[in-house]
C-alpha cells in the first residue's frame, strides 16, 4: 500500500506534496494544472484549477497500480469537499474513526473534518478512476457567494459557516446520475484559454448546486432513498439513452422489463430516482421534445411527425402537445413562420 501524506495550506501546496509521491510530469494551462502519470504508482492524469472567489477542483482521471492512501493533515487546509464518483469509488474516514466509508459510483457527497487531526481517501488498485472533487474555502465562498449560503437548509448553513472548523461532516447521497452528465461535460472540455476557464468556472457551479440540491432534497425526505443497485441504475441509464435516440421504439414497461432483466417495479424506481419521472412519463417526455425539435428544425407536417416519434394518435398528440408548451402544433408551427424563427 502507498501512502501519501499531506500538510498543505492550499490546494496548490496539496497538488504539489502529491507530485513529490507520484512523480509525473506537470504542466499548466492558463492556471490550469495537470499532472500526467505513467509510472510504477499510477497510469493517468490528476488535474485542478483554484479560483478566487472560493473553489477549487480537484479531477482524477487514474488507474493506481497498488492501494493507494492520501492522508490528509486537515490543521492548515480543510474545505468542504462536494466529490462524485463518475467511475469507480473510494474510502474516506476521520482519524478518530476505525472503519471507513465507501463513496460508491455515482452517488452525490459532501464531507468535511474537523480542523485537529486528519482524515484519509482511499483508492483501490487497478480501478479506471473518473472521480470530481470541488473544494469550497468556507471564508472564501462566505465573502464572494453569500447569497447562496444564505438559501441553504440548516444544516449545510452551518457546515459552511463553522469557518473554525470544528465539527466533522459527511452526507452520503441516494445515486445521482443527474450529475453524471455534468462531470462528464467537464471531462471532455476540449475549449482551451478564457473560453475554457469560464466553462469550467459555470459547470462548478452547476455541479456545486446539483450537490446541494441533493442534500436538501435527502433532509426534505423527497428523493425517496431508493434501494436501486449502482449496476441497475447503469441499466436504467443505458435505457433512458437509448429512449432518446430511437424515440420511435416499443417502450412499454413489459417490455423493457423483458429486455433489461430488471422488474418493473426496479424500472420505475431507477425513473423516478435518477429522472423524477415514471417510464411512461420519461417516454412522453422525450418523444414531446424530439417531435418540437423536428417541427421547428424540419418541413415534416404533423402527422408525419406523430408517427416518426412513436405516438399513434394525433389529436393524442396535439393535446399533451398543448399541455406541455401552451400552444397546439399548428399554432407553434404558425408562430415559427412569423418570427422566422429556425
């Protein structure tokens, strides 16, 4: 087992004792660090990015070849950590603590320690890592962001404002797969220079909120706590993409039951947990947005459109097209040629 310990005052300073270990070689891009690493410790590359007015973001893209431990002293430098799991997973405890938490793929995390002493991450070997980390300067983001400190429940209103940080913190989230797209934006940014910070800069702050949002959700009691398998949540995605791109298909929950090898009570649930519809509605949903998109983007008539998205009725159509946009097809068909709109 490797292990790194760390006693840095800043995010750069943390960045820089890791390299001391690791080895690598580290180049900056418009204040953007990335370590690449090919070695007999890891395959990959570690990445962040600070910005003044509190956050910083810490991205790990790696395979480490043996067990792997960064031990964090947290007396000098200790933000909140808001991580997600995009592949693989990790382990986190507090020095007082003798067993360790899992942060499973895909779950939604927020976890802090008290400034005495120091807290672990570990990372197993031979896993592809994909896993984001945004750290928050409570004094920082307090004097810059304080409108949207001020908006949170109690409870998070309190981890931000223990700037003394005297109380050990950790939420472990349902599975949030509504993030996923959101750090996977962020991996594959291929921008370079101010276009590229300021993505960077507003998919933080979507990621930042998307945590949060989580976390009141969870306190509210309203995300539902599904027992849904990470595994099984992979299927209900794969589904929902495939729902996307073949809007036309037999989306009937038997029959994606019988397809997938999940019940359709798991269906349902891994719906209303990662997309906060039922199938049925998701389908709807879809087919509504892609037929929009062709009426507004194509000389398909309606009817054509009815039948190349799925639905079998148009006056069917035409009424939940209604419901959804506040206009009938031909109405918003009509609207588009006035305004010239594409």
């Amino acid at each position: 087992m490797l292990t790194i310990s760390i006693k840095a005052n800043s995010i750069s300073e943390y960045f820089a004792q890791v390299q001391n270990v690791l080895g690598g070689e580290l180049t900056d891009y418009w204040g953007e660090y990335v370590l690449d690493i090919d070695n007999q410790y890891a395959r990959g590359s570690l990445r962040y990015r600070e910005f003044e007015w509190g956050a910083s973001v810490f991205d790990y893209d790696i395979v480490f070849h043996q067990p792997t431990v960064f031990r964090i002293c947290t007396i000098r430098y200790n933000p909140i950590h808001f991580v997600y799991c995009l592949e693989g997973h990790s382990e986190h405890r507090f020095g007082h603590e003798s067993e360790t938490r899992k942060f499973e793929q895909f779950q939604s995390v927020i976890v802090t320690g008290p400034a005495e002493g120091f807290q672990t991450g570990e990372f197993p070997a031979g896993v592809p890592l994909k896993i984001n980390s945004i750290r928050i300067d409570r004094e920082k983001f307090i004097s810059n962001r304080l409108q949207v400190v001020e908006t949170l429940n109690q409870r998070l209103y309190d981890v931000f404002h223990d700037v003394e940080r005297r109380q050990a913190f950790a939420y472990q989230g349902s599975y949030n797969l509504a993030l996923a797209p959101l750090v996977e934006k962020l991996y594959s940014l291929e921008s370079r220079g101010l276009i590229r910070i300021m993505q960077i800069e507003g998919l933080i702050l979507q990621i930042l909120s998307a945590h949060i949002m989580d976390h009141e959700e969870s306190m509210a009691g309203t995300n539902g706590n599904v027992r849904v398998l990470s595994r099984e949540l992979m299927i209900v995605r794969d589904i929902a993409r495939q729902i996307s791109e073949q809007v036309a298909g037999d989306y009937s929950l038997p029959a994606l039951s019988k397809a997938s090898g999940l019940s359709q009570y798991k269906l349902q649930e891994g719906f209303k947990s990662l997309y906060t519809r039922t199938v049925a509605d998701y389908v709807r949903h879809v087919r509504l947005e892609t037929a929009r998109n062709l009426l507004r983007k194509t000389d398909m008539n309606i009817s054509e459109v009815v039948y190349s998205v799925g639905f079998n009725s148009r006056s069917y159509f035409s009424n939940i097209f209604k419901k959804q946009y506040g206009l009938s097809p031909s109405d918003f068909i009509s609207k588009l040629r006035r305004t010239g709109s594409d």
